[in-house]
C-alpha cells in the first residue's frame, strides 16, 4: 500500500505509526520473577527447561466462590497440594492438539484451569461435550468447585484479572496463567481497547508478539475463551494430594448432581475444623418421605454442609421402587459429630429423610489430571 505524507511537521507518519503497532506487543517473559504469580503461589523455582510452584489450590480471600452457580455436583472448594512443572521450551505442533473436558493449564494464583466443557456425553451432531458455562455450573468468578472439592475455572478467570489489575495485565503484559503446552495465558484488551488483539489471534487463540514469543490471549467478553487447541505439545504439569470427603461408613461422597441456585457459599473455623456450606433454592425436584412416598418441592431454599465424617447435610439419590416415577432425592442429616458453635439454623429440617435407609450409589471419579490430548 503507497501513502503520500506531508514534507513538513511528520505528525501524520507517527500517528500512522503508533496505530500500526497498537496490537504488535511485547509481552513480558520474566516467569521467574515473584511478582509474577500471587501470594497463593509458593515454592518458585526455575531453570531454563522448567517453572516450578506450589499452591494450595484456592485464590484470594477477596474471591467470591460458588455464588450464581444454577447446576452443581454438591462439592466445596477445598484445600489441596499442587505442585505445578511449567515445560518453558514448547515443541511446536504440524498438527494442532485439541483440548477435551480437563485441564489445560494453571493460573498464575496456584488454581488449575480447565477446558470450557462438562464430563458430560459428546454432542453426535457438533462433536463437543456441553459448555460448564451454558450449564450454568460456574460462579461469578469463571470457576467451581470439581468431583475431587478442586476448585478450578473453566473459563477466562476474571477475578483474578481484576485482582492482577490494568498495570500488570495491559502495561506490564503479564500472563494471567500458563498452558500445558509452556506457552503464557494473557489477557490483553481486558481493561483496554487500545491493546485488543481479537483479530489478529489464530485458530488457538494465540499470537506471535515482536520477539517471537508465541502467547494465548483470553477473551474479554462471553464466551470468555482462553484457548481453542494446542499450538505445541501439551504435557503432564501437575501432581496433587488431597483429602477425600468421607461419609459416615467411610465411603466416599458421591456428589449428586443438582438444580440449585447457590446464593452463598462459606468456609468456617468451628472448634479445630473447618465447615464449608453452601445455601441456595431449588427450583424443583421430588424428595422422599420417611414414608416411602414422593413429594414434590418448588422454590425451597436449602443449606448442604460438611464438617467432617460425622456432621454433614447433602442430597443422594433415593432408590427406584415402582411406586416413584423419576428420580427421587432425599436430605441426608449427620450430626452426630457437629461442634456445638456449628450453626444449623438454615438447614431445612422439613426435608430431612429419616426412613429406611437407602443404597449407596456408588463415588464419582476424583481424577484431576488426565493424560495430555494427542494431537489431532
């Protein structure tokens, strides 16, 4: 393309100037500095093939987690043992790896980042699984609470955008995450329309910036992506240890799926235990009475709760008997083990199941880290 610019002054050629480079960026490559992650992150080490971190799992006290959830499995965001091994020399791909339900990199707060769809079935027509956020299973902050209580997020995480704040993520250009892949998650054009790149990323949603660093970018506005495949070769980042909630035969709690509209979410010191509960409504669902029978309920507000093996309140699935069309659920109370502080007073008592007692059905899977994607 010709241009004619003025012989005199050159205002029209820097303005051109600065235009032409408002999307060319250099993002930031100081992973190894400490104010790169939070203080959630601990135990940073580095050398030229690997970052690596430590984290417990859950973000900043300022984070509101669970609120605005519709669609949950029932689990609580709690504490775990991250070590996180960040591959810093990625092996670019001919043929781009396609991300499937499970992680796909970490945020730069210790929590885990996963691919935007459920564990749900494949979609014969479209090839994919269903969207957590079309489900409505993520709060306000892009994230829940997983089959293992591992709080992770699904989606851009915008408070611990917001957290990071303009300076760090537009000016500084500090990643928000990192992929599987080693590759740095941002999320420029957050705060400013000045340093939007939408346009220029490619099918992953990454580009190249002025030094050759290859980077993810997440998006701004809905559907909040943060990466569409893999441009080099993802690899197994991270190890965790963490304490199964158990239920009073020593099984593990199976996590029913539920309509409920969380309203808030709490983890408490009570005594020398912590108790995590969650209150919301749900909107409709049959429970079973200590008769046998079904009732159905609508707009009922509710609290589930545990403390620990001996105090705890959650829905299960009752058994099928001929005379229960559908599924029924029931309110399972525990608490013969609960502090005396411990408040229950949201708990609804018209609810709670105290008939013949019901099967177990079985856990849900708690495996966090599948093996990587192959390429595709």
């Amino acid at each position: 393309m010709k241009f004619n610019f003025p012989s005199a002054g050159g205002g029209a050629l820097v303005c051109i100037f600065i235009a032409s480079l408002s999307w060319a960026h250099e993002i930031d490559i100081g992973h190894c500095d400490t104010d790169t992650f939070t203080q959630e992150v601990s135990g940073l080490k580095c050398d030229q093939k690997h970052i690596e971190f430590k984290s417990n799992g859950l973000p900043a006290s300022g984070h509101i987690l669970m609120e605005g959830i519709i669609s949950t499995n029932q689990q609580f965001p709690t504490e775990h043992s991250y070590q996180f091994k960040i591959n810093r020399k990625p092996k670019q791909l001919g043929v781009k790896a396609l991300p499937d339900a499970g992680p796909i990199g970490v945020a730069v707060n210790g929590i885990p980042i996963f691919d935007p769809a459920t564990q749900g079935p494949v979609n014969k027509r479209t090839g994919k699984r269903p969207s957590t956020l079309d489900a409505g299973e993520l709060d306000k902050c892009g994230g829940h609470a997983g089959r293992g209580d591992d709080y992770h997020y699904h989606i851009a995480p915008n408070c611990l955008i917001e957290q990071l704040g303009r300076q760090k993520v537009e000016i500084e250009k500090k990643p928000i995450g990192f992929s599987m892949d080693g590759h740095p998650i941002h999320a420029l054009g957050w705060f400013t329309k000045l340093n939007d790149i939408e346009s220029k990323l490619d099918k992953c949603r990454g580009m190249t910036d002025l030094a050759g660093n290859y980077f993810y970018n997440v998006k701004a506005t809905s559907p909040w992506a943060i990466l569409d495949c893999f441009n080099s070769e993802p690899r197994r980042f991270a190890k965790d240890k963490f304490d199964v909630r158990l239920d009073t035969k020593g099984r593990e709690v199976n996590g029913l799926p539920l309509k409920l509209t969380i309203s808030a979410y709490k983890a408490a010191a009570v005594g020398s235990e912590i108790c995590r509960t969650i209150d919301g409504i749900i909107p409709e669902e049959k429970i079973l009475q200590n008769n046998g029978t079904a009732k159905r309920i609508k707009n009922e507000s509710v609290q589930i709760f545990y403390c620990n093996q001996f105090c705890y309140g959650h829905f299960n699935e009752a058994d099928k008997k001929p005379q229960l069309k559908g599924r029924v659920i029931f309110y399972e109370l525990v608490t013969s083990s609960c502090q005396n502080e411990f408040d229950m007073s949201k708990v609804n008592m018209a609810l709670v199941y105290d008939g013949p007692e019901q099967s177990y059905k079985g856990k849900q899977s708690t495996e966090k880290f599948k093996k990587p994607p192959k390429p595709r």
